[in-house]
C-alpha cells in the first residue's frame, strides 16, 4: 500500500489548515468570493472550506490520493478568479499589500503543477 510521502502530506496539509481557516476567519474569504456567484459570499466561503477539507482528506487516503490530487488541481484553478477579485480590490491599499495580493496570482501555477505532480506519483505508485 502507497504511503503518505511528504509531498502528499505537505499538499493534504495545506489544504486542511486552508479549510480550517475558512470556518475560523470566514469574513476574509466573504471579501475576496465574485459577485457574480449566487447566494451569500458566506456560503461560498464555506462551501469552499468544506471541499478544501474534502479534497484533503481525500489525498491522504491511499485509496483516493490520485483523484484527491486532480480535485486539487481543479480547486486551484476554480478559486483563482477570487485571487483576481482581492488583487483588484486592493489597489488602493499601500504597496506591499497590492504586491501581495498581486503576487498571489502567479503561485496559483505552482500548487496546480505540485497537484498534479502528487496525482502522476499517485497513479505510478499504484
């Protein structure tokens, strides 16, 4: 049976603080949620905890650890247009935090390559 290698762990590990923080600090998440999404942004702050947390778990599981891995790939991409949302609502904050929420853009390459990277490992490990 595969085992849980750092890289996994690492990937299960992020995603599970992520989700956990969408629940304990929500009004950060409402901020940066499109308008253009039905319903209240809370729900989709919640909603996108909640499978945070699901694709985490399943990640870690043996079992499951490939189609974890392409549901986080997924979930980075689906979650890019909020990042778009807070770099332009920012641009009137002072420099560094607009650098920030700028440069948050980008990685959104690397977690889907390092998704995807688990999920290849995944699929040759059996």
């Amino acid at each position: 049976m595969p085992r849980l290698t750092s890289s996994h762990a690492a990937l299960a590990g992020l995603l599970a603080s992520a989700a956990v923080t969408h629940f304990v600090a929500p009004k950060q998440y409402d901020a940066i949620v499109p308008r253009s999404l039905p319903g209240s942004p809370r729900m989709w702050t919640y909603v996108s905890g909640a499978a945070e947390l699901a694709v985490a778990v399943t990640i870690a599981n043996p079992k499951s650890r490939r189609q974890g891995s392409l549901a986080a790939a997924a979930l980075f991409v689906a979650v890019f247009p909020a990042n778009v949302k807070m770099a332009r609502d920012w641009s009137d904050r002072p420099a560094p935090a607009r650098a920030a929420a700028w440069g948050r853009l980008p990685l959104q390459v690397p977690l889907v390559w390092w998704a995807l990277k688990v999920a290849g490992n995944a699929a040759n490990k059996g």
